[in-house]
C-alpha cells in the first residue's frame, strides 16, 4: 500500500499482492495480472526470498503492487469548453461595444443577448427606444450592422445578430404584415401590381410569406440591394382594351404604382448588410 506525506492511504485501481521465486518474477506476475509494464506500476517489497538449508526455498518473495489508469483528457469535454469561453468573450464584446454607444448617446439602457445556433439575439431595454430605433427601424438597423461586424470579427462560423428594441421588430412584422394582406387585396380588386417599398431580405421575407397566402396574388423582388423592392401582383391581370369606340387610352402613369417609403439609411448605405447573406429554408424557393 501507498500512502501520501500526509499519512493517507492513496487509493489504487488495481493492487494486490504477489509472490514469486525472486522479487523480479513477483513484479512480473502483477504486470501480467494487470495487463501493463512493470514500469507503470508502484511496488513495495514485503520481504525477500528467505532460503532454508542447502539453499532450499523457505519463503517465497512477496510484494504489494498497485496501478492506477492514466488520466485521459476527454477532447470532446475540452473543445466544448473552449468553444463556450470563445462565446462569452464573443456576447462580452458586442455588449460592452453596444453600451459604449449608448453611453455617448445619453441613454441608459440594458442589453440582453441570448446566443442560439449560430446567431445572437439581442434587445436593448430602454427608457429612450425611440432615439434607439429611429425613424421606420434605420437606427436600430445600422447598429446591428455595426454590431454585427464586431461579431464576426472572431474566429469561427459567422454569427447572424438581430437587435430589437421594446419590441419594434414583431410590431414591424405584423405592420409588413396588414401592408401586404392590403396590397394583396387590392391588386386581386385592381387587377394591377404595386411596388412596396425598399426592405431588407428579412422583411421582404415577411411580405412573401403574406402573399403566398392570398389566393391569385403573387410576388416578387426586383431591383438591387439596398434599394431591392417587392412587387405584388395579381396572378390574371386585367388587359386595357382598344379600338376607337369606347377604347381605353393607356396613361404615362399605368404600369406597377410605387409605394416610395425609403428611409434615410436605406437611401445614404449602398452596401447590403453582412446578416443579408442568409439561407432560409422556409423562403427557399422564393425569389429574394
């Protein structure tokens, strides 16, 4: 047995104790029961050959022998704590860099992020929201941008952020929402197309999603980031008729109406966003 400096018993895996013909051959049986070098394993000499008359055997040597397994580390255990400091130190980064902003723009607020999958969700809980989204979102969406950058400014799988304020971003869905289900009824009454405003993939995304449920109206985008826009139309629309008798003149201003509700971030910023770059399932098979 083997104990520490402080008088303790040191537990073993495996340990017993072994006799043999000499000490060499007892050492030898504990290798073999255990199934390691006898350089792996701690021995202690219980006591030596003991040889009668005519150099005759008496005692066999005996010795206790104890072995513990080597301590593997688990690789999985140390990437999947590697991998959750990289992430605190990624959601401490764009914490700090956020309340930096709202510092030196007066505001106090509280910025909460919740990680999932490969994107971070943040919302900013503050008494001045309104300075924090802006007109129509295009504050709230050019801190994401930036906020984005410092994201993704680390090493691994691109982070996708969406930052909401006092739930500005389900209110904008559901107004996207009524705007389309309006547009959408109109065109089937019209018979014409309309253009909506330009919106980012996600909002385009809403509107899609809307159409598709108003039966003999569809949609589209066209156009280039960042001015891409959505056009809804009816599936039969109406032909202008002809002829001298009762014929309809075709007017300069006929064709899809447009909806020009640009905002100053979406006129000014010319460069798509980093979270546009995005593949969702659920829109896959819309043209974007």
């Amino acid at each position: 047995m083997i104990y520490d400096d402080e008088g303790k018993l040191i537990p073993m895996d495996f340990s017993g104790t072994f006799t043999g013909k000499s000490i060499d051959e007892a050492k030898q049986k504990a290798a073999d029961e255990f199934g390691v070098r006898i350089d792996q394993i701690t021995f202690r000499v219980l006591n030596d050959v003991k040889k009668g008359l005519f150099g005759k055997i008496k005692e066999e040597a005996k010795v206790w022998a104890g072995y513990n397994k080597p301590v593997i580390a688990d690789v999985t255990v140390i990437d999947g704590i590697k991998a959750e400091k990289e992430l605190n130190e990624q959601i401490e980064c764009c914490r700090n860099y956020l309340a930096k902003i709202m510092d030196k723009m007066d505001i106090d607020a509280e910025i909460n992020i919740a990680p999932s999958d490969n994107a971070f969700f943040i919302d900013i809980d503050s008494k001045g929201s309104g300075a924090v989204i802006g007109r129509r979102g295009e504050t709230l969406d050019a801190l994401q941008y930036l906020t984005s950058l410092v994201a993704n400014k680390f090493e691994g799988e691109y982070k996708r952020i969406t930052l909401n304020s006092c739930g500005y971003r389900e209110k904008r869905e559901e107004t996207l929402i009524q705007l389309a289900n309006k547009i959408g009824n109109k065109a089937l009454k019209t018979g014409r197309a309309t253009t909506l405003e330009p919106m980012n993939p996600y909002e385009r995304r809403i509107i899609h999603s809307a159409v598709a449920k108003i039966e003999g109206v569809n949609s589209k985008s066209v156009g280039e980031e960042p001015y891409r826009k959505v056009v809804i139309s009816p599936d039969h629309p109406k032909k202008n008729g002809g002829g001298k008798n009762g014929g309809y003149k075709k007017r300069k201003s006929d064709g899809p109406r447009s909806l020009d509700l640009k905002t100053s971030f979406e006129k000014d910023y010319k460069k798509p966003k980093p979270e546009d770059n995005i593949n969702a399932g659920l829109y896959g098979k819309i043209e974007l």
